[in-house]
C-alpha cells in the first residue's frame, strides 16, 4: 500500500490559510502565550493529523486546543485532554506512554491514528460551521488515504460527530439516513467499518464525571477489537 499521500496530506494541511478569523486567532496565541508558557516558541499553525498512515483506529477530536496543539504542533499535545486520550490508549497498549507533552516526546501510537475536523485552534473552543465545512476536504482526504486498512473509528463529542458523518459519506462510504444521532456508546456500520460515539475528553467532561476513564477505555477497546487491535483482557 502506499502509505506516502499522508505526510503530504499533513504538510498541506499544516500550511493552510484558508480561513481569517482561525489564521488570526491561533497566531495571536502563539504571540501572546500563556505565562507558563512564556518560554515556547508555539506552533501557532494547524495540526495535522497524528499516528501511522495504517492505522486501524481513527479517533476524531474537535479541534487543536489553543496552548495544547496549537503551541505544541501534535493533536491533544499539552493539554488535559491529551493526557485523558493518551493514558487511555497506554492502559490499552495502544501507545508507548501515558502522557503526551512535546512533539518529540517519543510518543508513538499503534494502529491508531488522530485528527480532527478543524485544524486550526478556534476561539473559545468553538469553530463556525462555515470553519468546519471550509475545513471538511482535509478530512476527506485523509479518510480515503487510510480508508485501505480503517476498521474502526471513534468520534469525540457531538460537534465531532456532526463534522465526521458529512465526511465520510463524501470519501465515499454509505451513511446511513437520516444520520444517526451522536450518543456515548452508539455504535453505527458503515462499508466496512464500524463508527462509534464517546463523550469528548474535554476537561468539563472529565471534571465532572460525565466521562470516566472506564467509560472512555470501554469504546476504546470496543473500537480496538473491531479493528483487529489486541488490548489486554479487562480486570476480572
């Protein structure tokens, strides 16, 4: 298979501009930072997707955070999101650590891929429709590029949801209509994959209970075993 589309793919996507307010919004950040920060010399661009070009298990996210991604340049890097997505992949055996810092941490991830609809850090976490759609053909594309060994995916949150089921259909898989609702725990078949829906790992999520780490490792591993991943047998 050639896996070579996808690191074009992501250095295209790391150069885009296509949207104003995004394009100035993430590189205001990246002048300003955040005093714990103050140090770092941000990203400040969009964040390609991250993980092997053959990967089983996509998991889509909703956007780079503004001093997470977007300072570090690696999806759900520097934030308490990544370090809830990234432990949850370790206690599968999906990841070689439970944490995620910088962009050279060593971090490597196995049969399981990152991306997300948006690239581009937005304001108060909350991209336009126009943004999302404007943003959607970076998607496509990446799905089609690893549509040949894709088994599984896993969509973070309702805005991911929306965003992924426009997509797919456009890479050319049959979506169901009308489109299902997103739910934690639903499960919908596409062509030859299985789509599964989790509450996002956002800190409101995972603050307050409403996503646990079990509830997270529990579509996780689901999704792994529809992909052909093997993870350690659950406690008991």
């Amino acid at each position: 298979m050639d896996t070579s589309g996808l690191p074009v793919l992501d250095e295209r996507i790391a150069g885009c501009r296509a949207c104003p307010r995004l394009v100035a919004w993430r590189e205001e950040v990246a002048r300003t930072k955040r005093a714990a920060f103050a140090d770092w010399t941000y990203w400040g661009r969009p964040v390609p997707g991250f993980g092997p070009p053959d990967a089983r298990l996509l998991i889509v996210g909703l956007a780079p955070a503004a001093h997470g991604g977007n300072r570090t340049g690696r999806m759900f890097t520097g934030d308490r999101s990544g370090d809830v997505l990234y432990e949850a992949l370790y206690d599968l055996g999906l990841a070689s650590q439970p944490t995620a810092v910088t962009a050279d941490d060593g971090l490597e991830l196995y049969g399981v891929r990152v991306t997300s609809p948006v690239h581009c850090a937005p304001p108060a976490n909350k991209p336009t429709p126009e943004e999302r759609d404007t943003c959607r053909p970076w998607l496509v594309q990446e799905l089609r590029l690893l549509r040949p060994t894709l088994r599984a995916v896993v969509v973070l949150g309702a805005f991911g949801w929306q965003a992924a089921l426009p997509a797919f259909a456009e890479a050319g898989w049959g979506v169901p209509r009308p489109r299902p609702a997103f739910g934690h725990g639903t499960r919908v078949p596409l062509d030859g994959l299985d789509l599964f829906g989790c509450f996002h790992v956002s800190q409101r999520n995972t603050f307050t209970g409403r996503l646990t780490p079990a509830m997270l490792r529990e579509v996780l591993r689901a999704a792994a075993d529809v992909a052909g991943l093997p993870t350690p047998s659950s406690p008991g």
